[in-house]
C-alpha cells in the first residue's frame, strides 16, 4: 500500500466543529492550518475534513467515525493528533493509533494520561507549582484559589475563589490551587531525545478566558519548565507549559499540554520556522535548526469576523499583528 504522507488529525477541523464552542474552534483550526501548510512544504498532507467545515478545499470530507480515523492512519507515513485532553479524547486518539502501530509525532499515551491530568501532572512537578489539591467538600490551602476540571482546556469551567463560602460553587473533584499573581505566560517546546526551547510567549487573558498571545518574549528563567518535562515520560514532540511569572521573577507552573498550542499559527511569521519540519526532523532523530527570533507577533483571537484574519470562523477570528513593543521582563538566569 502506498503511503500517503503525514495525517494530521484536528479535533474541530476533522469532525467535531460543533461540538465545542466557536471561541476554541477557531483555534483548533488556526492550529490545523499552521501544519496543513507546514506538511504540505515538506510533502503530502493526508486528512479530511468536516462537511460542516467550508475551509481547506481539495481534501475529502467525512464526519468523524473510529474506521474513518483508523482508515487515514494505516494509509499514513507518519501521523500526528491534536486534540483537547478533555473527557480523555486526547488519550483515546492517541491509544488508537498506538494500536495501530503507525508512527507518532506527538506524545504517547504514557504522557498525556499524566499531563492530560492537572493532578496527576503537579503531583510530578510539585516544587515547582503552587499548591494544589483535589477538592471533596474543604481545603487546606491558602485563599485565594482557582479551580478547574482535572482535564479542562482553554480556561473552560475555571473559578477564582476569594474567601471560603465561594467552595460552594465548585464540583467535587475539581483540582484547587493556590492563585499567584503575575504574567500569565506559556513556552513551546521541541521534546525528543533532547527538550529544545522553540518559544516564550505571553498570554493574553480576559478573566480566565484564552483571547491571544504575545511573542517571542525574553528574559525569563526557563530551566524550571526544562526541569519539568523531564519529570514526566512519555512527552513528545510539541508540549507547551503554561506558568505565571511573578513579581519575583520566578515561574510557576500551572499545567502542561502534551499537544499542540494555538501560538503555533505564529511561529513562522515570529521565528521563519516550519513547526511541521521539526515535528518531522525531531520523530527521525534529525538535529533542528537555531530558533532565531525574526518579528515580533501579536496573536489576537476577537469576537469578529475580521477580513485580514489568519483564519475565521462562525464569527470570532485569529488575527496576526506586529507587536510594535517588542518583549523583554528582565533576566535572572535561564536557558532563553
């Protein structure tokens, strides 16, 4: 059977557009579209895409099933998932295609059972994040909180907590964990048989909601996030990190995402690096090449249709500006 290239697998873009809110879908598909691109300069992209999804002609359209998935897999050279951890969609994708036998560019199951799990992840890097636990009616932790699902994603379902009365909102079984103040941030790594840095960002937030990033930034301590992914096993390929930089200089981390992260859809314009490239020359055990800062990015998602957007969809947008400011927030140390 001849192979069909790399099958690049997005949750919203290849079957499930409807089933998550607009906001998160148009990320998924400005994610979907930085690697489409990026696959398609390095060969052949094989996928298919959802009827309800107008964009992205010339691929075959199918509403997602398990033996259409599994179809595209065994046809495939190498494949690569991206999907939200929630409900475990992440997890069960990923083990299909384990089943298979076909070649991974992302993380194995063995990773993101951990890292799909905010409990299970903190337990493991525990020294280096704030306090947390798993809520059953009390806490002894320090007001204020955040809570959270275990394996939400894009800040759905997440409650700040100023005072003890405010616990009667929260779910049992929801992970709770001390609130540190600073710059919500997130880095981008590279993780084969070494862990290279691709990129610092800000990120931009409107409560707890996800409404853009900042990039590249400099100047911040990353050795606690390489110190991070080496306490988890089964990472691979693309994994971001999301912490807060204090007031201290000093990182927090808040989770870690064993898939791809919507900065991606910046990152050539940012750097003049295909994403796609990596994953490919990282699976094969290829050294990558200098990751050279080249223009400052904006990356702004707004509830708009916008006609100079990256990508647009059902009425909200990912937009990429130059980021005039450029970024720096003091350095103590680090590796970035």
């Amino acid at each position: 059977m001849e192979k069909r290239g790399v099958f690049l697998y997005e949750y919203a873009t290849c079957g499930s557009i409807h089933d998550i809110p607009p906001s998160m879908a148009v990320e998924g598909l400005g994610m979907f579209k930085a690697l489409e691109r990026g696959f398609s300069a390095c060969g052949r992209t094989s996928t298919f895409i959802d009827p309800e999804v107008e964009l992205f002609p010339g691929y075959p359209r199918h509403k997602f099933s398990d033996e259409i998935f599994l179809e595209f897999v065994q046809e495939a050279e190498e494949c690569l998932i991206i999907a939200p951890e929630s409900e475990g969609i992440l997890l069960r994708l990923t083990r299909l295609l384990e089943k298979s036998g076909r070649p991974n560019l992302g993380s194995s199951s063995r990773g993101i059972r951990i890292a799909g799990d905010k409990y299970a992840t903190y337990k493991r890097i525990k020294s280096f994040s704030p306090k947390t636990e798993i809520y059953k009616g009390g806490t002894s932790l320090s007001f204020p909180l955040v809570a959270k699902p275990r394996d939400g994603v894009s800040g759905e379902g997440i409650v700040f907590l100023k005072e003890e009365d405010a616990l009667a909102k929260v779910p049992r079984g929801y992970v709770i964990q001390e609130y540190v103040p600073g710059r919500p941030m997130s880095a981008a790594f590279i993780v084969g048989d070494e862990v290279n840095l691709l990129s610092v960002n800000t990120q931009e937030l409107e409560g707890f909601e996800y409404v853009g990033a900042k990039l590249p930034v400099e100047g911040v301590d990353t050795e606690p996030l390489f110190k991070s992914l080496e306490k988890i096993k089964g990472l691979h390929g693309y994994v971001g990190v999301d912490f807060i930089y204090d007031s201290n200089s000093d990182v927090k981390i808040i989770e870690v995402n064993p898939r791809l992260t919507t900065p991606v859809a910046a990152y050539q314009r940012a750097y003049g690096v295909n994403v796609a490239e990596l994953l490919l020359r990282n699976y094969h055990g290829k050294p990558l090449p200098e990751i050279r800062k080249r223009s400052p990015v904006h990356l702004l998602k707004t509830p708009r249709k916008m006609v100079d957007s990256y990508i647009s969809f059902n009425g909200y947008s990912l937009i990429l500006r130059d980021w005039n400011e450029g970024a720096g927030l003091g350095h103590r140390r680090g590796k970035h």
